[in-house]
C-alpha cells in the first residue's frame, strides 16, 4: 500500500475514533435538581468583582454575595426600607452629618479576621484611593471615628440626607478585612481584589476562570443564618439562545436578568421553569437635546411629547418585562400624588407639528446598542412618528461611545433614550444624576432652571416634599419624558425557591444569593 | 531559507506597525470615551480628569502613539479600559483558545477537504448528491450552521456540550491548549473532554473552508488523472488508485494550499462569530466585548495578535507547500 494512501486512512480513522469517542463520552448533562450547587449563566463575561469598582449589575452579584456594608436595602419589598446587615443599629444628627453606628459583634471577615472599627475606616480609605465610578459615595467623608471596637461615628464633611442610603446601596462600601488590605495594598490591591475577596458576605470567592465561569462557596463561619447552597457557578455564555438550550437540557438552573421579551415569552411557555418579573427603580427616560434646532422651543418639545401614546409605546417594546408610567421619578422614590407628570396626551397634536414646527424636519433617535429596552422603545417611537408624517429614524451607539456622542453637539442626536437605574433609592441620586449637568446621565448636559439649588438644599433638609417640585419642573420643561419601568427578570428552575423574596429593589437583577434554596 | 524567514519577519513587522497605526486612528477618529468606559458613568470630573492624565490621553495624539509603540516593544499593551486589566495578561488566556480552536478547524478542514474531492472525482449520482448537500451547508453563514449544530448535536442528540471549552474550569494546564494539557499531564479525560467541547465549534467553521478547499482539490486531481504523467503510470502499470494518490494528490496539494493560505485569514474572521455562539472564551468573544466598550488597548491587541498569527499562518502554509512540491522555491 502507497504510503501516501496509509497516511490518508490512518488519519481518516483517528478522525473516526476522535468524533465517535468524544461523541460517546458522556456530556454534562443531567438535571442540577437536588444539587447543593446552584448553576447560573452570566450572559456575557464581567469586569473585576472588586467591591470599590464594581458599577454594573452582573457583578454585583459576585461582590454581595462575598461582601456586605453597614446597612443595606431590604430583600423582596416594593419600597425601599433599610436594614440592618454589620450595624446593628445606628443614629442620624439633625443636621444630617453626624452618623454613628454600633456594629454587630461576632463577625469574621474570610481571613479569620474578626470585623470591628477598624474595619470601616480602612474600607472607607480603600474606596476613596481606587477613586472608581462608585467612590463619590465617601467623598463627603470629613472623619470616621471609633469611642470603641464596636461604634463608629462618621462626620461628614457638609450635610448629606443621602448618605444613609449610599450606605445601603448594592454599589455602597463594603466593608474589607485589614488585614487582606493591608497585606495586598500594592496598587490599592486592584489586581488582588479581582479575584480574591475580603468580606463577611454568606460566600466567598472560588475559583475564578475569566472569561468562562466564576465560582462562590458557602463560608462556613457566617454570622447569619448558613447559606442553603454550598456553591454557586456562574457560568459565562454569550448569547441567550444558548442560555436557553442549556437551561432546557438542565446544565444550568437559571439565568438572572436580561432585557429579552421574546426570550421571556418563551420560558414562561416552560414548565420546568418559574419565570420571575420583579418591581425595580429602572426607569427608562426620553432626552430632548436642548442643542437640537427642533427642540429650542419648550412649546414644540411639550407638544411633541404630548402626541406620542406612551402607554401603546411601552406596551409594544416592553412587553411584560416592563410597564408604562406617568410619575417623573422612579415608582415608590416620593410620593405619587406629587409625582406625576404635567404633559397631558393629546391625539391632535404630532399632526400639528407635522406640518407646522417640525414640517421638513428629519429626527434622530438614539440609544445604547446593548439596550433592547431602550431600543424597542426608541423603534416604537420613530414608528409613532413617522405614522404622523415626521420624520424620525433610530440610531444605535455602542456603550463605548454613547454619552461622548450624545455630549458632542455636532454628532449628539436630536432625541436619545437611556434605560438607567439610580444607585440608591433616595430621589436625590436619581435627580441629581439625570437631570443636573454635572451628574453624569443628563446625557445632552440639560440645565434646567433652579433644580440644583433645590437639590442641594433638600439634600442638607432631608425633607422629601421639595422633590415634588424637581419632578413638577423637569416635566414641564418638556426636556425629559419618563417612559416607563423596566421589570428585573429571572429564570429559574422550579427546583430553586426563595427568588420571590431575594430580589433587590434598586439594581434591577440582583438577587440575594443566600436567600436561594434548593427545594425540600 | 534565511533569507525567506528573514523577508517574513520583515513583513510581519510592517503588518503589525500598520495594524496598530490603523487601530489608533480609528479608535481617535471614532466618539469613544474610554475614561467613561472605565470609570462607570457616576464618575465624578476629578476622577475623570485624574484617570484621563493616568492613562496619558492628554498628551498630543503622536505622543500617546508613540508612548503605546513604546509599551509594545516591552510587551505591553496597556490596560484594559472595560475589565482594568493588563491586556498582556488577557490575551495570554485567550489566544491558546483561539488558537486551539484553529487549529482543530484548519485539521478538520484539511480533511474534509481530502475526503470530499476524493468523492468528487468518483462518477456517479452519490457523488452530484453529496456535493450538493456540502456546497449547501457551505453556502449557509457560519452562525446558522453553528446553530444549526448546537440544535441536533446538543439539544436533539446530547453528543456534544453547548458551552465553554471544558467541563471542569477548575483545572488547567502548562500550555492553556487544553488537549495538548490533558496528554502532558496524562489526564487522558480531560482532553477528550476538551475535544468533545472542540467538535461542535471547529466543525462549524470548517465546514465552509474544507468544501472550497475541496473544489480546488478535485479540479487539481482530475486535470492530474488526465495528464502525461498519469498516462506514463498507467502504462507502467500503476492502479488508478495509486496514481490518485501518489502522484495527482500531490500535485493537485499546491494551489489547494495556496488557497488555505489566503482562507486563513477569513477563517480566523470567522471563529469570531463560532465562539460568541458556543461561549468560547477567545480572542474572538473577547474582542466583540472591547468593540462595544470602546476598549482601544483590547482591539489594538487582539488585532496585532490576529495580524501576527495570519502572517505566520501564511509562511507555514509556504514551508509545507516547498515540502509538498519541490518546484516551489522558499524566497
């Protein structure tokens, strides 16, 4: 036999017994039901689980799961309500400047080190150095003291009414073992800190594979109630089809949060599977560019947003993964009856301005690309219009450069949709952001007359009631339009509880972790 | 052989000095806020404007140029703007995957390749009927095919896993390629493990490449059976089959491989869309995330890693075209 012809078969045969031996080898497959291991998908990988630059949901899941703050928001409740988590109970000055906070006794970070004061000057110190995305929150600090291990008094530079609620926050500090900073403070532990924990959180960090999976188990010396999974896997898919494949064929247990109506339509059509739509503070808003020639005037901008049907626009692009509005700030932040918006719907008024204001005028909308929310709902809108006879199409911007465009005059669209969340469920870390020019998600940098002043004082006062004035004035300055409320999304297997009282009210995917349970 | 190793190495440093001019200028040209990208969108101005001196992109646009050429010749390729991490350090993870996969889709072309212009050059109704179900499975885009597979492979027959290049992350090896680890370390599960997660993904990104390279194949063996020296062998008794494969294969190899040369570079284009589809943690998903951040450290590397990787692809293809047929002379 040619040599030549020896080769060609001896390579036909390995690819033979390659194929069929990884063919028949078993797969992972299987249910996960009954496990004490929690399989999740994360779609798409996450930035660095760090407690101090974490500023996207995906990962918060990793950084409360392994870390916990002073205080925290309550767990599976539709108003926000803070409680106690490493303070047991703490105490606010008139002024909204002095906060002391007796500590929970008992607690150990992972290292063994046991948690006290000197904790939390030090995680303070930490946020302030990484001066991340999330280190405003402790910028206000003048001082933080301890009269003993277990009581922290913090001062605050000027008076801040938010603070407790920075505090609270599932961005807020988390509280960091000394010891673990001070044996990893090269580079403020950065690069340590990606992958390794230092917290007192019901998990702890385990294996980490970038890009592929990321693993929690359970930390045996909790102070609280022991977590009913010993392990959690997240494991990193790139796109929900797949996530649904593997969901059915019972690789993974679930998948917390995405913006998918189709793909939620079709789990529901599940039996294996409990599909989850939680209340949530994301609210997504309609800018008007105040640069565009066509919004110069606030009567065409009124106008314009009182022809359009919310209600049918947010129905159509959300589906049941969200629902209409009619308050300025997110639902429950102040009270509704002061909450509402001014502009009244008027079925006469998008033909008026077809041939009037807007007669010849050809309008942009845009949104971030990786929003289907804000896509859907920037579609529905340039169909509405155009149905009218004015001239609107859609323009998607990749994360990356949506708010430098939207910043630039000459390249800013004349319309943009941001689906946001605030940080905290206090009104001012929603105002302040979307609607002042130095907030950072008042995209086209709108000013809006006297809303700062009225912040800044509300925010040494506490008192709620001036925010129905900010809401009554952003509304009729016809430059944003609350659209609607996203709903936070799960998918679970029916073999996993507790998700009904695990969600968190102000990031809309996040789930407590610990409050999870495999079914007796 | 120098002088051919040496014309290489210069084209390979004119091919990534491009590449990373290009990159540059597009990224500058472009809307991209990466200190936005990096900071999160709370930032406040003074940390924006700290971060924006710590990553030098206050400086004139040459200097920052020439501060990134300066990192590269020390083998950095800055940080990561969306994970904050060294992009070194990330492509060190990512390129044994891509690379992995590559090679097992260039294999399984190859092969597929051989078999099917050995059928093409058969007569006969079976033949017109299988070249008309691989030129149609060929003709379809790499992301339908991939669905297509995980679909019957996965859903329907549970052969092959969906996601990921291994079952068990916990593990590892020296060389991050992962079956290559499986047989060093003599975990002779882990590798097939490994190539259970490979079929799927390198499959369907071969299949395109394997039915072209196959078309130019059988034009070559069948203009092969019908020359000279076909007809030399023949009166010297040879089989047919004989003269298939040691003579006409061999000559028919040269502009097949020529072909796989140039298709190298569509190939690697292609993992891009197989690996967001099968969760494959390379070069390919890694880049679709740093494009929509405005990640320029993380596209300027995975582009001087792919530009390097396609040039050194193309002078491998040389050598064994030199090995295959001794009429080709390395310059």
């Amino acid at each position: 036999m040619p040599r030549s012809q020896r080769l060609l078969k001896l390579i036909g045969a390995a690819v033979i017994a390659t194929v069929a031996l990884a063919g028949c080898a078993t797969t992972a497959s299987g249910s996960t039901s009954g496990s004490k291991t929690l399989h999740l998908a994360y779609l798409g990988d996450i930035p660095a689980p760090d407690p101090d630059t974490a500023y996207a949901s995906p990962e918060l899941a990793l950084v409360n799961g392994a870390y916990e703050g002073l205080i925290a928001y309550k767990s599976g409740v539709p108003t926000a309500q803070l409680e106690p988590v490493l303070a047991t109970d703490w105490k606010v000055d008139s002024t909204n400047t002095v906060f002391t906070f007796n500590l929970r006794q008992g607690v150990t970070f992972h290292d063994g080190t046991p948690f006290d004061a000197s904790a939390v000057k030090a995680s303070f110190d930490r946020r302030t150095a990484v001066n991340q995305g999330p280190a405003y929150m402790v910028a206000g600090v003048k001082s933080v003291d301890a009269p003993t291990d277990h009581q922290v008094v913090i001062t605050l530079k000027a008076p801040n009414s938010a603070f407790l609620a920075y505090l609270a926050s599932p961005f807020g500090p988390k509280m960091m073992s000394p010891t673990a900073l001070k044996a990893h403070s090269a580079n403020n532990g950065t690069n340590y800190f990606d992958t390794h924990d230092a917290g007192t959180g019901a998990y702890e960090f385990g294996t980490f594979k970038k890009g592929t999976s990321y693993n929690l188990t359970a930390y045996p010396k909790y102070w609280g109630a022991a977590p009913k999974y010993t392990a959690i896997d997240f494991t990193v898919v790139s796109n929900i089809s797949t996530v649904q494949l593997e969901i059915e064929g019972g690789q993974l247990d679930g998948i917390i949060g995405f913006g998918d109506k189709q793909a939620l339509a079709s789990y529901k059509a599940d039996s294996t599977l409990n599909t989850y739509e939680f209340p949530s503070l994301q609210t997504p808003t309609l800018f008007l560019n105040p640069k565009s020639k066509a919004f110069t005037d606030q009567a065409t901008r009124v106008s314009l947003l009182s022809g359009l049907d919310f209600p049918s626009i947010a129905s159509k692009a959300l589906g049941t993964t969200g629902k209409s509005t009619t308050e300025v700030f997110p639902p429950t932040m102040i009270d509704a009856a002061g909450d509402q918006q001014t502009i009244a719907h008027s079925a006469s008024a998008l033909s008026t301005l077809a041939s009037g204001a807007l007669s010849g005028t050809s309008l942009k909308i845009g949104y971030m690309a990786q929003s289907p929310a804000a896509q859907a709902l920037a579609e529905n809108i340039a169909a509405e219009l155009n149905t009218a006879k004015i001239s609107a199409k859609t323009i998607s911007y990749p994360n990356g450069t949506f708010y430098s465009t939207m910043a630039d005059p000459a390249t800013a669209p004349d319309m943009a949709i941001l689906s946001g969340y605030p940080d905290t469920a206090h009104p001012d870390s929603w105002a302040r952001i979307f609607y002042t020019p130095g907030g950072g998600l008042d995209i086209f940098g709108t000013d809006v007359p006297g809303i700062q002043a009225q912040l800044d004082a509300m925010l040494v006062s506490g008192d709620p009631a001036g925010y129905s004035q900010v809401a009554h004035d952003v509304s009729a300055s016809g430059y944003f339009y609350s659209l609607a409320t996203v709903l936070g999304t799960a998918v679970l297997s029916k073999s996993v509880t507790g998700a009904d009282k695990a969600w968190n009210l102000v990031v809309p995917d996040l789930l407590d972790l610990k409050l999870l349970a495999p079914k007796a | 052989m120098v002088r051919f190793i040496v014309r290489r190495f210069v084209s390979l440093v004119v091919v990534l000095f491009s590449l990373s001019v290009l990159v540059f200028v597009l990224q500058r040209v472009g809307n991209a806020d990466p200190v936005r990208a990096y900071l999160g969108p709370n930032a406040s101005q003074a940390a924006i404007a700290a971060t924006r001196i710590r990553f030098g992109l206050d400086k004139p646009l040459i200097v920052q140029y020439f501060d990134y050429l300066g990192g590269l010749f020390h083998g950095d390729l800055g940080m990561s703007y969306s994970t904050r991490r060294p992009v070194a350090v990330e492509l060190a993870d990512k390129v044994p995957a891509t690379l992995e996969l590559a090679a097992w889709v260039l294999f399984f072309a190859v092969i597929l390749a051989v078999v099917l212009a050995g059928i093409y050059t058969l007569k006969g109704p079976v033949s017109g009927v299988i070249r008309f179900v691989f030129f149609s499975f060929a003709s379809a885009p790499s992301f339908l095919l991939a669905t297509l597979m995980l679909l019957f492979f996965f859903k329907q027959l549970h052969w092959f896993p969906a996601v990921g290049r291994i079952t068990d992350t916990s593990g590892g090896g020296p060389t991050g390629f992962y079956v290559l680890d499986g047989l060093l370390t003599g975990n002779l599960a882990y590798s097939l493990d490994a190539i259970q997660h490979l079929v799927l993904p390198a499959l369907a990104a071969s299949l395109g490449l394997g039915v072209a390279l196959a078309r130019v194949l059988a034009d070559g063996l069948s203009s092969g059976m019908a020359s000279n020296y076909a007809r030399t062998a023949r009166s010297l008794a040879e089989t047919e089959r004989s003269i298939l494969f040691r003579h006409s294969l061999r000559n028919a190899s040269s502009p097949a491989l020529s072909m796989l040369g140039v298709l190298s570079g569509a190939m690697l284009s292609s993992l891009v869309v197989v690996e967001q589809i099968f969760s494959w943690n390379g070069l390919g998903q890694y880049l679709s995330t740093a494009i929509a951040s405005a990640d320029f450290p993380a596209v300027a590397g995975v582009s001087l890693v792919l530009g390097a990787v396609y040039v050194i692809l193309t002078a491998i293809v040389d050598v064994v075209l030199a090995l295959v047929d001794p009429r080709v002379k390395l310059t």
